[in-house]
C-alpha cells in the first residue's frame, strides 16, 4: 500500500474506523442519552467531508486500478455526506419520539455511507460488488429498525430479499462479464471489449448489471419493492435510503457504463431509453392513485429515477456524455435536496403508530403552520420543475441534454409525464391550502433546521445555479 | 446597484418590496395590509409612467435594456435582459395600471386571509410584467411558468364553490401548453447557442436558409409556441378552462385574469411565433384566421346562451380575443396594431365588467341575470357606468372598443396572408352578435320591471371607493374612442419594423 493508494481513500478510511470506534463507543453512553451519539456520527461525517473537500480537484488510481478518485467521485462523496448529514437531522428527535433511539442507528448509517462512497470510487466490478452489499446490509437492517413493528419489519425483509436477488444479478453479471474479457477492472473490460472480445457474453453480463442497479436505483420495471419499503421503513430512514443509495446506484451506473462498457452501447442504449421512459410513465401514473403521502413520495421517486436515467441514455457518445452527466449530477443534486425537505414535513406530521401519514392529514397545515406548507409548497413545485425552484433549472438542463444528444422523444415524454406529476403533487397543496383541517406537528430544532434549509437551498440556489452548473460540469472522469 | 436602479428591473421587481414589508406584518392588521399592497402597486405604477417618459415611440428596437450575463457557464449563454419595444410597452403600462385597481377592488370583497391574498397578487404583477419584459427564453419561461402559481392561489383559495376544480383545471391546461413549448425553447436554444431572443432572430435565418432547420421543423417549433399561447388567449377549441377559472375566481382574480393574463397568450403570439418563425406563420396565417373567426362566432353565441353574467362576460372574453387573433394574422399595419390596441381595450372593458359584477355581487351574492331587473332605478350610478362599460364592450363607435374592431376588421380584409375576405365577413357578424348579448344582458338586468333580488334586497348605489376604483377605466375608454392617435404612435414603429422582416 502506497501513500497515493492510502491518500485516495484517506476520507473512506477515516470514515469507515470513526464507524467502527463509534460502535464502541456508543457502549458506553447511557441509554437515554443517544443525542451524543448522533451527535458524535455526525461530527464524523463532517470530519470526512473535510477529507472530501481537500480532494476537489485531484485525480489518480489506486490499488493497483480497484479504486479511482476524480472529480465525478469527489462530487458523489460530497454528495452523499451532507446527505448523510441531512439523514441525521432528521433521524436525531424522530426516533426518540417512536422510540427506537438505539445508537447502533447512527453507526449502521456511517457503514452505509461508506459504501455508498466506495461505490463513487469503484474502478473495479469486485469493488463495485464490495460497495454495493456494504451499503445495502446496514440498510435492510435500518428498514426493519422499528422492530417489533409488523410493518418495519416486512419493509426489512422484503427489502433484503429483493436487495439480494439483486445483487445476485450483479455478480452473476459481473461473472459473465470476466468470462468473456478475463478482467473486471473497467479499464481491461474496455481495452478488452474494444478489441473485438466475443461479444455475446459481455452484453448479456452488462444487461444483467443493468438490472442489478436498476434494482438499487428502483428504475422500472425493477421497482415493484420500493413502495413497500418506503413505506414500512421508518421514514427517516427512508428519506436517507431514497436520497443516499439513489445517488450511489446511479453513480455505479454511469461509471460502470461509461467507462466499461460504451462499446456496447448500441444495444444498451435502446434498453436504457425504454428503462427512462418506462419509469417515468410508470412511476408518475401510479402516483396519481395514492392518499398516502410516504407511497405517494415513493412511487415519486421511482419517476424521478427515470428522470435521472434520461442522463444516461446517450452514454456511448463521447460527444454529448459530459453534458449529459452534468445533467445528470445536477438534477441529483435538486432531486436530493427537495427529496429530504419533503421528507423532512412528512417527519414533522408523523404519529406514533403511522398516523398522519394520509394525505388527507394535511388539510388545514397551511393555516395552522404557514411556514412548513410553505415549505412543502416549494418541494411539490420543485418536484413538478415550476419555478422559482432548484427542480425546474434541473428538469430544463436534463431535458436540454437530452435534446441535445438527439432524444427528443425522450424529453417529450419527459415535459408530458411531469404535467402528469402537477396533478398529485399539487393534490397535496390543495389538501394544505384549501381544505379545512387540524393538523398537529412535531416542533424538533434539528428537524426544522433541515426543512427550512432545504427549502431556501430549493428556491434560493435556483436564482444562482451557476456555481452548481460548474461543479457538475467540472465532475467527469 | 447599477443593476438594480434599471428602470425595467425597477419596474419588474418593486412590488417584492411590498411582499417583503407585509411578510413581516401581523395578519389582523387587515386595512395596513390593503394600503401596503396599493401604495406598492401605486408607485409601481409611477414607475412604469417613469419608464414610458423615457421610451422614444419613434424608435422600433428594443429599448431601456437591463441586460447582464446571468448563468454562463458549462455551454449556457443565458441572460437577464429586460427590454421594452412598442410591442410591449402598452401591455406593460395595462399591467401596472390594472394591478392598483384590482386591489382597490378588494377592499372589502376580500376579508379572509387578506394577508396571503396580497402577497399573492403582488407576485403575480412581477410574474406579469416580467413576462412582457423577458428577452431571454429562458427568463420569459421562468416568468410564464411563474405566473401560474399566484394565480392558482388566488383562484383555489378566495374564488367560487367550485374553486378546487377550477384552480386545478387552470394549472394543468395551462402547464399542458407551456411543456410543449418548453421543449420547443430548448431545441432552438441548442440549435442557435443562445437563449436570448434578439441574438436568435440574427442567427435562426442562416439556419432556416441551410436547412439545418427544415421547413417541417420550424412548423412543429410553430406549433410547440402556439400551442402554450392559444391555450392561454384562449383560442377556440382550448377555451374550456377559461368559463371555469373566470366563475370561480374572486372578483380581483378575474380582472387580472381577463385583463392581463389572457394577453400574454397574444403577446407571446405577437413577440415570439411572427419573428422566430416567420414562414410557418405565414403558412399558419389562414388556419389561425378560421380558428380565430370560429372564436368570435362560437363565444358570441354561447355568451347569449349564459344565464350567470360573469360566465358571459367570460365566454364575451373568447369572442374578444378571436378578434385579437384575427387581426394578428392578417399581418399586415392595419391587423397588427388593430391587435394590440384591441388587447387594451379588452383589458379595460372586460376589466371594468368583472369589476362592476363584482361590486354587485358582493351585495347580492348571486349572478344570475334573471333575478335582477330594475337596477337602474335603484342605482343609477351602477347602471351608467355599467352602460358605458358594455357599450365599450361591444365596440360602440366613440368608445375604445370600436377603435380597435374595426381597424382589425380593416386588416383582415385586405390581407394577403389570410387570403379570403369570407373570415372577415363573417367576424364581423360577431360585432353584432356583441350586441344582441350585451345589450340582452343590460336590458334583463338594468331595465324592465323591478326583479326578485331588487326587490328584496336593500341595494346602495356605489361608493366613493367603487368610484374611484372604475372610473380610471372609463376614461381610457374615452379617450383611446375619441383620439386613439397617441397609442397607435407608441405601436406603429414596432409593428412596422416587425412585419418588415416577414417574407410576404
């Protein structure tokens, strides 16, 4: 092990032992006093952030090829941090409140998270796979963390079945994949698949990769667990899980993509158009029918997924691909902030028990609380791509990527199915604003600190885009 | 500050001042809340006189801009670039000078969540003028979409028993059009490398001539604008959200709908389809003429058919804007600025309609024509300038509305684009259909015996405040039916300068 190799995973490694050291720790601290684990999880996280940010800007490889840093992963881990940040605020009094405030919480959200970064950094399908079941094991346990709750505890199971099939597919993939090249390092697939390797077997393993990821990013038709789980996990955790595994699924995704396999991408891009659409027809139809807020988010984050897979359609033209991942980072980006702020009101109106979680509960919020219904007002606008939010810069960047690389079609579908969403996202403001209600909510410093800052990032960031535009552009590889 | 004290960005973004001031007010303060809202629009208003005095009517370009880079990073090229033209500045000045009136309007009309209701009207001033400003496709979208939102609160909050349905219609059939044309923004922003609208005309002929955009293409990109500008005017057969949204909004929601908001749909006409595209809408000039004249036939008749009086002024809106469109696409002097003064003739009439039916409503509660009759009696002030109104409305020669029929009729008929007399002709039955539903109305309301509510009901003739709030509006009419020479000075260069460059 080199210094270069310990240098880029230097915020990983710090990350993974203040994990295991917390682990230890948290023995120590009594029970009622958790907040000082959550306290000590997040301090960690910041401190890796501080890692993070000293590598803007550095590029290399590592162990001999298994790990990358450059400037999409930097972006990633950034990314993922302060959503892991995020993902404690609103974790720290909700789960005092249900009563399930064990610190192994905090600890299990770091193991993740370090997965999720390993996975920006992967240039290698073993490291891929690596990442992949470290994130998602501390996640089907984080699912089913309110045990004995008969609904937590399906989430928690239905999640790690499907979570493993899965990852089945991703090995079996993976698998396929070394068969036909003799490598799973990305740059030997490419070198290899390139030179005319038999090609048969390689499409076959990249299609089962796709449907691994497409799994973890809940892309259709591979969604079928995502409104379940979301629903039945506690919803802190899904408000983390929706945002945090989302963006490391589509980080893989396109670095796999990208950068392994673009000879391939006659055939994969077709499946990757019809993937995109499907999902955004899919996922804002069903949505029309829901009156539970947390499946209503569900089913909206599957239709984002498929907005997020637009990016990716054109990945074998070399031209138009930065564009497209700048896009596509950037449009994580706004999905993940509204995506937490939205979660963050749903947090705030929750009862023990899963009630006032029906969207009808939300009725009379806007006169009662105008703050937070202001605030959920901004996330439903943004999640339509209405402005002044950060999600319509978004949509009009991915759709401008998307125009540009020739998939108009795709953008048609795009604009059409996000009018599609105006209708229930709006269904909640109706319910806020003009129906009578008496609603009651959580007042909780930290749980307000992340709506309120999500909401004015939404607005605010959508008049200054321009310093975001840049990262995103700068974070290719 | 150089930025700031920009006479247009001045003029877009003042009344945030107001939003600013009462946000941090108490909401039981209700009356400091109303003269907040007023004396912003007020001096917004004071502004936009501030900024005609400075607008050179002989000059057709674009003029007063506010334009610095904004976004232009990552292969963006996007401006924030306000500029007024003589296309233009009408509708602006209508806008500053409907929004004080609208708000006067509300004085007592509105007692419920006042404190909302004029946060949401201010914005949506800013999302109104900064459409008729925007010189950048994306600024001009920004503000479209924007307009939306206010709107649907003050429909969905303060309108009608049906105002969910209405609100909700209102938002969808709207955004429905506006994606389409989104998506047509981004295809002629990557095609020509920029956003902003005047660097676009001087690169879109080299593209069209190359072919790089073909014929086909510039027709759908046509209809990807008209599509989201003739579900707002509303043109024949997109109207449908028009009656529901106009029913149930509150009085002051109508005016703005009817006076302002309509009118982006034909300015969007006006300014982007004739320039970006300019063979398609010559090739489109004879089919937007039928729809237009199946318009004025169609909301003329169904105007008759009401028995709610505003839903009648809302179907006479259809029947207006057909006008509106017809003379657009005649594309010729007389068509165009017959157009444009006839959107600010519409603005006022049908502004001082929904007003006064508000004003009455607020006493009666109902709107249904066959329960008045005999109000004059009763309230004379009310009827006269209820006679005046309608009669403006209907295009009596002397009055406003008579100006702007027939320099448009004039138009359409000679004109080469629309190529038949026939539309003309048989718009000009529209003008007497106005007639027959205008005057039926009156006469039903106005006149005759004393009906059921005039005769139970206590009715006070207007106050001072109701007074003050229409009599603005008269006075335009007057003055653009007697000596319309000052406006049509501010359009001409314009519209000169903008059908020069149609290869007709």
């Amino acid at each position: 092990m080199t210094q270069t190799d310990f240098y880029i995973l230097l915020p990983l490694t710090v990350l993974t032992v203040w994990a295991c050291v917390l682990l230890l720790v948290d023995l120590f601290i009594p029970k009622d006093r958790k907040g000082i684990t959550a306290f000590l999880a997040a301090l960690g996280l910041a401190v890796t952030l501080g890692f993070t940010v000293t590598q803007i800007g550095r590029e290399g490889t590592g162990f001999n090829g298994m790990v990358t840093l450059d400037g999409f992963s930097t972006f990633i881990n950034v990314l993922i941090l302060v959503s892991g940040l995020f993902g404690i605020a609103l974790a720290y009094g909700y789960i005092k409140r249900m009563g399930i405030d064990r610190g192994e919480y905090y600890t299990l959200m770091l193991f993740s998270i370090t997965g999720m970064m390993l996975m920006a950094q992967a240039a290698d399908l073993i490291i891929v796979f690596l990442a992949l079941e470290l994130l998602s094991i501390p996640l089907y346990v984080l699912a089913a963390f309110a045990r004995p709750n008969l609904q937590s505890e399906e989430a928690g199971v239905k999640y790690f079945l499907l979570g493993a099939f899965a990852t089945g597919f991703v090995v079996y993939g993976t698998a396929l994949v070394f068969g036909a090249t003799g490598t799973t390092s990305f740059s030997g697939i490419f070198f290899a698949a390139s030179n005319g390797t038999s090609s048969l077997l390689l499409t076959i393993g990249a299609a089962l990769l796709l449907v691994g990821f497409g799994f973890k990013v809940a892309a259709v038709p591979f969604h079928m667990w995502t409104p379940d789980v979301y629903q039945g996990a506690p919803t802190a955790v899904t408000a983390f899980m929706s945002s945090g595994a989302k963006i490391a699924g589509f980080a893989a995704l396109l670095r796999v993509f990208a950068t392994a396999f673009p000879s391939l991408s006659a055939d994969i891009t077709n499946v990757l158009w019809a993937l995109a659409a499907l999902t955004m027809i899919v996922g804002n139809i069903t949505a029309i029918t829901q009156t539970n807020i947390k499946r209503l988010l569900a089913y909206s984050s599957i239709a984002h997924a498929g907005y997020i897979l637009m990016a990716f359609v054109p990945y074998g033209n070399k031209e138009v691909m930065p564009v497209s991942i700048a896009a596509g980072l950037f449009y994580l980006v706004s999905y993940a902030v509204t995506n937490f702020g939205s979660w963050g009101v749903v947090i705030a109106l929750e009862k023990a028990e899963g009630r006032g979680l029906e969207i009808s509960d939300y009725a009379g919020l806007a006169k009662k609380y105008p703050a937070l219904a202001l605030a959920m007002t901004v996330f439903m606008l943004s999640f339509i791509g209405f402005p002044p939010t950060l999600g319509m810069v978004g949509k009009f960047y991915l759709f401008r990527a998307a125009i540009a690389g020739g998939y108009s079609g795709l953008a048609i579908i795009g604009v059409v199915t996000s009018l599609v969403s105006a209708y229930y996202y709006l269904r909640v403001v109706v319910n806020m604003y003009m129906r009578e209600g008496d609603p009651t909510i959580e007042r909780e410093p930290w749980l307000n600190f992340a709506t309120a800052a999500t909401a004015i990032i939404t607005v605010g960031l959508s008049f200054v885009p321009q310093w975001l535009f840049l990262l995103a552009s700068t974070a290719v590889f | 500050m150089e930025f700031i004290l920009q006479p247009l960005t001045l003029l877009t973004f003042f009344p945030l001042v107001g939003v600013l001031v009462i946000l941090f007010m108490n909401s039981e303060w209700k009356n400091a809340i109303r003269w907040v809202a007023l004396v912003t629009s007020l001096i917004t208003f004071g502004i936009s006189l501030w900024v005609l005095a400075q607008f050179t009517a002989s000059n057709p370009d674009l003029q007063l801009e506010a334009k610095y880079a904004w976004i232009h990073v990552a292969g963006w090229n996007i401006y924030y670039y306000l500029a007024v033209d003589g296309l233009s500045i009408l509708l602006v000045l209508l806008t500053a000078f409907l929004t004080p009136i609208s708000i006067l309007s509300t004085w007592t009309a509105v007692e419920d969540r006042v404190k909302d209701f004029m946060i949401f009207f201010l914005l949506l001033e800013v999302g109104m003028t900064g459409v008729f400003l925007a010189q950048d496709l994306f600024m001009f979208y920004i503000f479209w979409e924007f307009t939306l939102v206010p709107m649907y609160f003050l429909i969905g909050l303060w309108g009608g028993p049906r105002r969910i349905y209405a609100a909700i219609k209102f938002f969808l059939y709207t955004m429905a059009g506006s994606i389409l044309m989104l998506v047509a923004i981004l295809f002629l922003g990557i095609k020509t490398d920029t956003f902003n609208v005047p660097t676009m005309l001087v690169r879109l002929p080299d593209l069209y001539a190359s072919g790089i955009i073909d014929p086909k293409t510039q027709m759908l990109l046509f209809i990807a604008f008209a599509a989201a500008f003739a579900i707002k005017v509303p043109m024949w057969p997109l109207h449908s959200w028009l009656p529901d949204a106009h029913v149930e909004a509150p009085t002051a929601g109508s005016v703005i709908l009817a006076g302002v908001l309509l009118k982006m749909g034909t300015y969007g006409f006006l300014r982007f389809n004739l320039s970006l595209f300019p063979n398609a809408t010559i090739q489109a000039a004879p089919w937007i003429a039928l729809l237009a004249t199946i318009g004025i036939i169609y909301g003329a008749a169904v105007s008759y058919a009401q028995a709610d009086v505003k839903k009648l002024v809302a179907y006479s809106s259809v029947s207006h804007l057909g006008f509106v469109m017809l003379g657009m696409f005649a594309l010729n002097a007389q068509g165009v600025s017959g157009a444009i003064l006839q959107m600010i003739n519409h603005g006022l009439s049908t502004g001082a309609l929904f007003l006064l039916v508000g004003m009455v409503y607020e006493q009666t509660h109902t709107r249904e024509i066959k329960v008045y009759g005999g109000l004059w009696k009763v309230m004379p002030v009310f009827g006269t300038i209820m006679l005046i109104s309608s009669l403006s409305s209907m295009g009596l020669p002397g009055l406003n509305g008579f100006v702007g029929e027939f320099t448009i009729l004039l138009g359409a008929f000679g004109s080469k684009a629309i190529g038949s007399p026939w539309y003309a002709g048989i718009s000009a039955i529209g003008v007497i259909m106005a007639a027959v539903y205008i005057l039926y109305m009156f006469q039903k309301m106005f006149l005759g015996p004393a009906g059921e509510i005039t005769q139970h009901h206590e009715l006070k003739d207007l106050n001072w405040r109701e007074i003050l709030t229409v009599a603005p509006l008269l006075i335009f009419m007057f003055w653009i039916g007697l000596y319309p020479a000052p406006f049509f000075n501010l359009i001409a260069p314009a519209v000169e300068k903008l059908l020069s460059a149609l290869p007709l």
